[in-house]
C-alpha cells in the first residue's frame, strides 16, 4: 500500500528519515496521546502500536488521566490490549512517541515521562504546536494526525490491514466532520479509499462514532439547549450553554458522552462562534468552541491557555461559567 502524491508536506525529508530511523532501530516504544482523547489521538496511537507490534517491537500505549478510561464511543477501536494505565508507563522511555498532543500539558500526568524520553518523536497536526519533541513531525495541513500516521506506517515500509486501517479512519472521518469540515481536501479523500480497500466497515464505524448514546444523553441535551443563550451583539453572533455535574448525575452519564452537544448547538444561524461549557468530574470546566470562518478560536482558546484549531478549540477554566464567558466574549 503506497501513498497518494501528496498536496504539500510541512516536514523535512530529514526530519521523516530521522523518524524512520530512530523506530527502526528501536525494540521498544512508548506512545502516549493526549488526555479526554478523541477519535484520531487514540486512533492514531493504536494504528501506529499495532503496525509497530506486528513487526516484533514491544509497544506500551496510554494517556495520562487519574481516571484511565477509554471513551466509550471509541472502545470498538482495535488494538486497545496494547493500552496500560500511567502509573505502568515507563518512566523514562528510550523513544517515545506522541499522537495528537501540541503542547506537553496534554500529556496529563505522561508530560514528565516525555520530559525524561532520550527521544521524543511528535505526531501532530496542530498549527498551536510548540514543538516539544526531540523531533517534530508536524502537519498543520494535514486533515488529521492520522494522515501523519498513515504516513509514517508507509515510510516505514508497515503493511496497512484492516485494523490499522479503522483505527487511521475513525480519526480522519472525526477530525474531517464527516468530510464536511474545510481540512477535507483530495488528499483527505485518496487517504479514505486507500483506508476503504483494506475492506473495514464504515457504516459500523459511523455507528459506533454518531449514532449511538444512552437515553440518559436525550435528558442532558434537553437541559443543554433549553438553557442555551443566543447573544447576535456578540461581534460576529455567540450561542453558548453549559452542562453541569449534576446534569450527568441524574442520568448517570459519563463525562464523554457529553462531547457531541455542541455539534446540536453550533447550527444556529444567527451565530458564527458556538460554545459549550461541560464541568468535568473535578470540578473544572472544559470548554468547547466551534467558529464557522468568522472567528479564528485557536487564538481565542490559546489566549486562555487552551489551543486547538481555527474552527475547532478548546481550553480549561475553573472560574464560574459567568466568568469564563466574560473572559471569552472580551477576546470575541
């Protein structure tokens, strides 16, 4: 399996040479994605693990959180006997490499292990990148770190089967929306063909990503939206709304189950920028934004400490929700 010509390519020949060459060499990798990971951190990670794995390298993969716990949207994914909890990690890894992370802070509880890496490999397509790695490979052109990945599998000269394959598809139909987002490009597409030949099951992936939720979610949206706020004075339009601990207690609903409310609320028309404010277990609030082109929100989000990309950012506040959104109206 080969890779399609490609549009542009950020990274160095010598940097991808250097990334052959140190996982090459290497009998033993650590990989690490960032915490809350999504579609194409974790997809990304397990991809590279298995294919690693399947040539005879010993691979250990995680995230670190308190609270290890695979979404459960994303638990159909293969290769999760590869994931240890942090605390297993090693703790000074000989090469380590990162998936989806563009700061170290990300890395939760796994920064310091990075900090101590002899080499530290980066996998990423985020232009917020701060390049901590010993090496970067860093793409923000590309649709999703999971063409980065696909890409090194290929470098690397790794065959690409079916459940390397889901694993590169589920990050890339996320971070794409479906390819309805503008990262959707023709090299988006040549990668899902490429992906699609290896014979996985896109409908059983799409179902297991949008179309499933606990009845408990229909509770928690309704509250959500029936508190929404539509601020049109808000430079280019704002609707935003929030979701308490509380909410997803009465319905005994996980934190993650919550990630697609504000694809409900990002529709509305008469607003460019939508947020959502979701109290985690400990207290803080992670916050969510959408930009339809107006409003850049990566510069928005990494004013706050937080980062991501034009239309799709994030960043943690534990001020109140009041609070959090003066902060943010003023940088709007």
């Amino acid at each position: 399996m080969t890779s399609d010509p490609r549009e542009s390519d950020p990274v160095p020949e010598r940097d991808w040479d250097r990334a052959v060459e140190l996982v090459s060499a290497a009998d033993e990798v650590a990989l690490a994605c960032h915490i809350s990971p999504d579609a194409d951190a974790l997809g990304s990670m397990l991809a590279v693990g298995m294919a690693l794995r399947a040539e005879g390298k010993r691979v250990t993969a995680s995230f670190g959180e308190r609270r290890f716990r695979v979404p459960r949207l994303l638990r159909f994914l293969p290769g999760q006997e590869l994931l240890v909890e942090p605390a297993a990690y090693p703790a000074v890894p000989k090469l380590m490499m990162t998936f989806d992370v563009p700061v170290a802070d990300r890395l939760g509880t796994l920064a310091a292990n990075a900090g101590k890496a002899r080499e530290l490999v980066v996998v990423d397509h985020h232009a917020s990148n701060t390049g901590f790695g010993t090496l970067n490979l860093v793409d923000p052109e590309a649709a999703a770190t999971a063409v980065l990945a696909e890409e090194l599998l290929v470098r690397l000269g790794l065959p690409i089967g079916r459940q390397v394959a889901t694993c590169l598809y589920a990050g890339l139909v996320t971070d794409t929306g479906s390819f309805r987002h503008s990262s959707t490009t023709p090299r988006a597409h040549a990668m899902a063909a490429r992906l699609l030949a290896t014979g996985l099951n896109p409908e059983k992936i799409a179902r297991e990503l949008w179309d499933r939720s606990p009845f408990g979610y229909l509770r928690v949206l309704g509250a959500a939206l029936d508190r929404a706020v539509l601020e049109p004075s808000t430079g280019p339009g704002l609707v935003w709304t929030f979701v308490t601990r509380q909410d997803r207690a009465a319905q005994d609903l996980p934190y993650d189950e919550v990630e697609g409310i504000i694809d409900v609320v990002r529709r509305t028309d008469e607003a460019d920028v939508a947020v959502i404010l979701k109290e985690d277990d400990d207290g803080a609030w992670q916050v969510s934004t959408r930009s339809k082109g107006a409003v850049d929100v990566a510069r928005v989000c990494a004013t706050l400490g937080g980062g991501g990309h034009a239309r799709a950012a994030g960043f943690t506040s534990h001020l109140p929700v009041e609070q959090t959104m003066e902060s943010l109206r003023a940088l709007l």
